[in-house]
C-alpha cells in the first residue's frame, strides 16, 4: 500500500510513500505520518491511498504522528477549496486548519440547510442582540462568537452572555463545524478579519464556506456591514433579521472652507460642541487616525525627509515619547537625530497627529482632563486601555475597541477627509464604517471637512445608510470591483531592488502573454511602502471575475518562471 502525503511547504504535491506492513492497519486518508523529507523528518498528512506509483523506489513512512485520523473527508474537501481560492497548497490549507483547532478530532456535520441572517444595530446593543439569537435555539445550543479583537471580546464578555458560548478572534473560524449549532460574527467588516500571513484568507468568507459545507447556522451582527454582506442580502443569500442602521444620528459637517481664517485644528462648531459636553459632565472624543504629534519631518536646509532606516517611509513624531517612530517596523530615531544629508539638526514637523490635537485642547480647556490614544500606546501595551475619568479622548481608530465601554455626548473627525483620499478601493467604505461606529459611541457626530461634496459625507450627513450602499456597489460594478470582480495581488519582497523587480517583470511576461479571456495583468509596481522592513517590494494585479481559476492561472504563471534566492512571493485575493 502506498500512501500520498502533503506537507505543510509551498508545493503542491502529493509525494508516495510505502506503507510498511506494520503500519498497514494504521495508516488512512485523515492520518498525520512521521516520513523522512530532503535531509530531514518532517510530519504530513495522508491525502490519499494508492496500489502502485509511477516512482520506483519509494522511502517508507516511518511512523504515526497522532493516536488516530485528525481530519476526514470534509475536511479535506474544505482545504481543497480553501487552497484554490487562497492560492495555498493543500498541505498548508491542512496545517492552517488544524493549528487553529483546540482538538485534533475529525469535524461533525449536520445534514441541514444553515440558515444565515445579518443584523444591523448600534455597537452598544450587540450582547442584546447576541442573546436574542441565541434565544431563538433550543436548551443546549453550542455558539461561537467571533470577534475583531481581545477588547471588544471582553466588552461582549463583561454583558455575561447567557447560554453555551464560546468566544474568539478570526483564527477560531476554523473551530467551527457541526459541534456548533450557530456561528455569531461581530463586525465582519473590521480589518482585523484579513489574515495577514499566507495564507491570506478573510474570515467572513471562510466561516460563509464552511458553513455551507458543516451545516451550522452564521449570524452577523454590527453597525456597518461589508459591502459584499450587503450585496448577498439583495441577492436573497443572506436573511435582513434587523435593519436598524438608519438608528444613528446624522452627521453634522463643518466646512472648514467657511473658517480658513479661524487659527487652530479644532472649528469654531467643534469647540462648542466640546464645551457643551465639558458643562453638562459628559465625555467628548475625538478622532485623528494619526499617530504621534506630526505626520514627518522635514530638514530646513536641505528639504530632506527624515525616513525609517528599513522602510521607505516617513517617520513620525512623539512628543510624549521624545523620538521619531516608524509606522511599520520598530526603528525609533532620538529627538536630537541630525540631517543625514547635511549633518545639521534643522527639523521642522509637519501634518497634525493626536498629541498635537491634545496639546493644542490642552490651552484651550486648561481644566479638563484631556487623554491622548493610540495603537502601540503604553496604556495599549499593558492592555488596560484608558482611563474611564477622562473629559476628552483624543484617539485614532484604535478607540473602536472600547465600544460599549462608554457612552459620549460628542463625537468629532478632525481630519476626515484623510480617510477618504486613500488609495485603495474600499477606502470609501472604510471612512463610512468608522463614521458609523463613532457615531455608536456619541450622542452627535461632527465631521470637519473640505470636500462637503463626497458622495460618503453626503449620506453620513443625511443619515441615507441605504443610499450609500446603493452608490458604493453602482461604483463597485462600474470600476470593476468586489463583490463584481476580484483582484488578486501577487506580491515579491526581497532584499535587492533590482532582482526583486526583475522577478517580478518576468512572471509579469509569463502571465500576460497566457491571460485567459476577461483576466487582467497589471504591469510591476512598487508597493505604496516600496522598502518594508529591509525588503524591497512590488506588486502585480491580477483581475478576474472567478477567483479560484485565476488562482490557478498564476500558480501555474510562477511555476515556469525560476525564483532568485532569498525573493518571497505571496499571493492576496482581495486586498
């Protein structure tokens, strides 16, 4: 007997081993084996048996890795699928799933139609609305609450959810097959759902995959749904069970245009607001998604910008920490960094970020408590949040984690238009959501702008949520978007510039001279951040309207094309 292995590497496989005759009994399809690989030993999963093999001299397997099979059938049919559509091997579709079990048993399933609903509420009415769906099921029901991150999972916690709950990040998605009767998703819009690392898959569309193929139920609750959630439900693929998105107050948008000659980052409309809240004892946020006191710094003599040693990217500055900080790595410069250009220590800052919004509130209400926030924070580091006796809350979008926490009489976007001009495709989107959740936290929202003509600004300041899901997928379909079309990114990094783009470049050929009929390929670019980290990085995208054979398409693209040393390549459906 012959058994095929795959292994947790980025190649496809399967290899055949021959079965010894004491291990004949042992060895099935779901099995995880000892074999020896290249020069070493390495574990793999038994994929499937075989009477005979094209290869002459096969190595033995040398031993079982586990007391009995770790995955059946089903399971191998959802890490076939997640492999095709991630563009993964199965061996690492296998080992994702697994590593990501709190056991080793095969998954149940029920032979039912799962039923999937979609409930829109306030951030601060999601445990109610969890414990009504779970109401709706019988004495006994198991639940899986899956949750952007450990603090909005402990503010869920804290509501004492009556019931067979268990609750978890996006990696418990794998956990979820027939043992559960239903599967709650909170904000699956947040992007804290997108994996990061190969593979890059997205956890609304895994749990919507494996539901399907278990038979469990899926529930979504938050405030502001996908746009891809919200083109199911006009499709009649996902339930309304409540529609209460409409429940926020307007956004009230003050045209910066009208006060150019007003000094200052907070508006005259802002800053009464704020004095309001401050009279009545109430709490005032304000939202800057910018970390630090100044966006970058720029030599006076020379015109330089003071830049991250390892990545192509400006750094900022924290006045609170009394140094300059990359965004994506964890390089810092002292405040007294001199000009490596010109040597001299000529800096001037520029851009606004939190601590200068809270320097600037901090002369204007001399008596209130003003409290600055932000990711990488010595209050986020040791996971205590912030202070609950605070007057005003500076903070970037790292607030959204306290949701439900407390409750503002004024909420403020100093710099909203930021969000709105970034260049990536669900930026619209991206700025609609933040607003909507801001707008959960405060009693009245305050949106400084220059650009009071966005379509996005228009309905937030209307209160028209169906209005801008009807726009954001009209303009979707038009460029060519998800949930209409899908882009795939295929990206290298590696430590020389030239070979890096040169790699690239050449799969680029491979790939467009085979494009099937309706795929698109983009020539090579730098990445927004070139430089990461001290690799240099460039991008190919690749649109398509079925993902898993365009996923194909370029694995097969890569296979002919030899990869330098030391250069990485991944690919990202749906960036």
């Amino acid at each position: 007997m012959i058994a095929q292995l795959v292994f947790d590497l980025p190649i496809d496989g399967p290899f055949d081993y021959l079965v010894p005759e004491h291990l004949a009994g042992g060895v099935t399809v779901g099995c995880r084996v000892r074999v020896s690989f290249g020069r070493g030993t390495r574990i793999g999963f038994v994929v499937g048996l075989i009477d005979q093999s094209a290869i002459a001299r096969l190595k033995p397997v040398g031993g079982l890795a586990d007391a009995g099979p770790v995955f059946n059938e089903l399971d191998l049919e959802f890490a076939k699928g997640f492999g095709a559509y991630y563009g993964c091997s199965l061996g690492e579709a296998l080992t994702t799933v697994l590593r990501n079990k709190k056991n080793l048993e095969p998954s149940m399933r029920r032979d039912r139609k799962p039923v999937i609903s979609l409930y829109r509420c306030p951030p601060d009415e999601y445990a109610v609305q969890i414990q009504r769906i779970m109401a709706g099921y019988p004495s006994g029901a198991r639940f899986l609450v899956l949750v952007p991150d450990a603090f909005r999972g402990e503010m869920l916690s804290r509501q004492k959810l009556a019931g067979d709950v268990s609750m978890g990040a996006r990696s418990c998605v794998f956990e979820s097959d027939g043992r559960y009767d239903c599967i709650i998703m909170v904000d699956e819009e947040d992007a804290s759902y997108k994996q990061e690392q190969t593979p890059m898959y997205e956890t609304r569309q895994v749990l919507l995959a494996r539901c399907a193929l278990y038979g469990f139920d899926a529930a979504f609750v938050g405030v502001s749904p996908s746009v891809e959630l919200m083109a199911m439900v006009r499709e009649k693929k996902v339930l309304l069970g409540r529609d209460d998105g409409a429940a926020l107050a307007p956004a009230r948008l003050v045209d910066l245009a009208n006060y150019k000659f007003v000094p200052g980052l907070v508006s005259p409309p802002v800053r009464l607001g704020l004095e309001s809240a401050l009279k009545a004892g109430r709490k005032s946020i304000l939202v800057l998604n910018v970390k630090g006191s100044y966006r970058l710094t720029r030599c006076v003599d020379c015109a330089v910008v003071l830049k991250c040693a390892r990545c192509d990217s400006p750094l900022y500055f924290s006045r609170s920490r009394k140094k300059y900080i990359c965004r994506h790595c964890t390089f810092t410069s002292p405040e007294d960094t001199v000009c490596p250009a010109c040597g001299h220590q000529s800096w001037r800052s520029q851009g606004i970020g939190v601590e200068q919004v809270q320097a600037e509130l901090k002369k204007i209400f001399p008596q209130a408590r003003i409290v600055a926030f932000e990711r990488g924070h010595k209050a986020d580091a040791q996971h205590s949040g912030v202070p609950d006796d605070f007057d005003i809350l500076i903070a970037t979008r790292a607030l959204l984690r306290f949701q439900g926490r407390w409750k503002a009489q004024t909420a403020a976007f100093i710099d909203f238009d930021s969000q709105l001009n970034r260049l990536e495709a669900r930026a619209a989107f991206n700025a609609f959501s933040l607003a909507q959740h801001v707008a959960g936290m405060a009693d009245s929202v305050f949106i400084q702008t220059r650009n009071v003509s966005h379509y996005v600004l228009g309905h937030l300041s209307r209160g028209d949520i169906k209005g801008f899901y009807d726009e954001e997928l009209a303009l979707r379909r038009e460029l060519g978007f998800s949930p209409f079309k899908h882009w795939i990114r295929v990206s290298w990094r590696g430590a020389g510039e030239k070979s890096t783009h040169k790699a690239a470049s050449h799969v680029y050929n491979e790939l467009s001279k085979a494009a099937p009929e309706g795929c698109v390929v983009t020539s090579p670019l730098a990445d927004e951040v070139a430089r990461k980290r001290d690799l240099f990085r460039f991008n190919v995208m690749v649109q398509a309207d079925d993902v898993p054979a365009a996923v194909a398409f370029i694995k097969a693209g890569l296979s002919r094309v030899k990869r330098p040393g030391g250069v990485i390549v991944t690919i990202n459906v749906d960036p």
